[in-house]
C-alpha cells in the first residue's frame, strides 16, 4: 500500500487532480461557514437600475445572478449537490454492478446469462436518453437524481466485473480451492473479491467524474435538482439567457464542473495505471 503510494506521489498531475478534488470537498463541506450570504437571499441592490446582474465586485466576488443573489454562495453550495449525487449515485452504481458483475461471472449458468442480457439489454440504451426518461418519470429531486444516475451507470461497471470474475473462476488455483472442498463464498471472498477491489476503485474514482457530468447535463436541461437547491448544472440553466451580456454566470459554474470533472479523471487514471497489472512498466505521467 505504501509503495503504491509513493507511485501516486510521483505523478505530479494526478496529486494535482487530487489537491484540487481535496480544496473542492473541504469548499462544499464548509459551505455554510465560507458562503458570505444566504445562496436563496435576493439582494435589492444584486441588480443593476436596468434589472440585469452584476459583475464580479468587492462585495458580490463572483457577481450576481438574474435575481440578484451571490454567485460565489451558490457555486459554494452547488459544490455540495454535485459531490452528493456524484459520491452516492456513483456508489450506488459500483455497488450493484460489482454484486451482479461477481455473480454472473461465478454463478454463470442460466443466473449469469440472465443477469448479462439484462445488462446487455440496458447498454443498448443511451445513458442519456434513458436518464433523461426516468428522471421524467419521477419527480426530480437530489436524492431522486442520484438514484437515476445509478440506474443507468452500472451496466459498464457489471460487464467489467463480469469479465475479471469470469476469467479468475476459471484459474487453476480456484478448482484447487474448490474440489477441497472450500464454500462458495470463502471461494468469492477470499480468492475473487479481493483481486478485483482495485478495479472496483479505479471505477469509483473514475466514475464520479462521470456522474458529475450527467448530473449537470440533466439540472441544465430542467430534469435535475430543482430550484432553489443550488447545483452547478441548474445555476448555468437559470442564468444561460445572459449567456452574452454577464458570461461569468456560466463560465465560472462550468468551469467548477470542468475542474472537479478533469481532477477526478486524473486520479482515476493514476490509479489505474498503478494497480492494473497490465499496465505495469508504462511511464508514468
């Protein structure tokens, strides 16, 4: 463990990626003492006399948006919103497609072809699109969002899982294992489970910049998180009209997704490159 730590710090980008993910958390989590106002408070003098937001300025840093609240409060609290969703959906969606991956690839039989044409069956979908439906269906909200975002991200995570379990099941030391006679599930967790935790983590990691995303895409297109619980995606939704005349209410949102979104790939790259075995012997970047 410590040696593959010091791995990690030798990749400068990667502990980037991590600095960044650390200062965004610790943003989020102390939310409520750094936002300097209210991010639902509507500030009489947070518009211009034409009514139009204001830009950034000593006392609003981020300016304000089209109803004159603090930009930098919101973005503080969306931050929370965001990680929220990322770090329980993506949860959520490694969790059951870890159990159904490691299932269909031991069980195999009818119980592992059932599980992988369901799994094939919900691929065929566009994420998005199938997001998009069932978040049409329920009524959007944080938790509601992030239970939608699970159900279409662990298809890739099962079929990954399924792949390495299979191919660990079929090892030789797995029939010595088992004609002594030893349970299934010592078999799964003491000589399958463990060999594939450090592709569960990279998924983890690399998963939530990808729950990030979507769950950005769907607050811009009006099926997310709801006002006014602040999320990153909503904040560019409400404020795009000003797109031209007061850019920052949608570059500086984008720009925190951009930022989380890239740190979270950048970590999950490194730990890939460290704990797969197949990539041993890469330069490391």
């Amino acid at each position: 463990m410590s040696r593959n730590f010091g791995k990690f710090l030798k990749r400068r980008i990667a502990v980037t990626g991590a600095v960044v993910i650390t200062v965004i958390c610790v943003a989020a989590i102390g939310a409520p003492f750094l936002a300097p106002y209210n991010p639902s408070e509507q500030f009489f003098d947070g518009l211009t006399l034409e009514g139009a937001p204001l830009p950034p300025n000593e006392r609003f840093w981020f300016g304000t948006d089209l109803l004159g609240r603090d930009l930098f409060s919101r973005i503080l609290y969306g931050a929370r919103t965001s990680l929220i969703i990322g770090i329980v959906a993506n949860g959520i969606a490694v969790l059951l497609g870890t159990v159904l991956g490691v299932t269909a690839g031991y069980a195999q039989g009818w119980v592992g072809a059932f599980i992988m044409r369901f799994t094939d069956l919900m691929m065929a979908f566009p994420a998005l699109l199938l997001a998009i439906a069932l978040a049409a269906i329920f009524k959007p909200s944080l938790w509601i969002v992030a239970m939608v975002i699970a159900m279409v991200n662990w298809v890739q995570v099962a079929r990954v899982i399924y792949g390495q379990t299979l191919s660990l099941a079929a090892q030789d030391y797995i029939e010595a294992v088992r004609s002594l006679g030893a349970h299934w599930s010592r078999i799964l967790f003491v000589h399958i489970v463990p060999h594939i935790l450090p592709t569960v983590l990279v998924w983890a990691t690399l998963g939530i910049a990808t729950t990030v995303l979507l769950e950005a895409t769907l607050s811009f297109l009006g099926i997310g998180v709801q006002p006014p619980t602040p999320s990153w995606g909503n904040i560019i939704f409400e404020n795009q009209s000003y797109f031209t005349t007061a850019p920052w209410l949608v570059f500086l949102p984008g720009a925190a997704i951009v930022l989380l979104a890239l740190s979270f790939n950048l970590v999950g790259d490194a730990l890939r490159d460290i704990l797969d075995p197949t990539q041993k012997g890469r330069t490391a970047g």
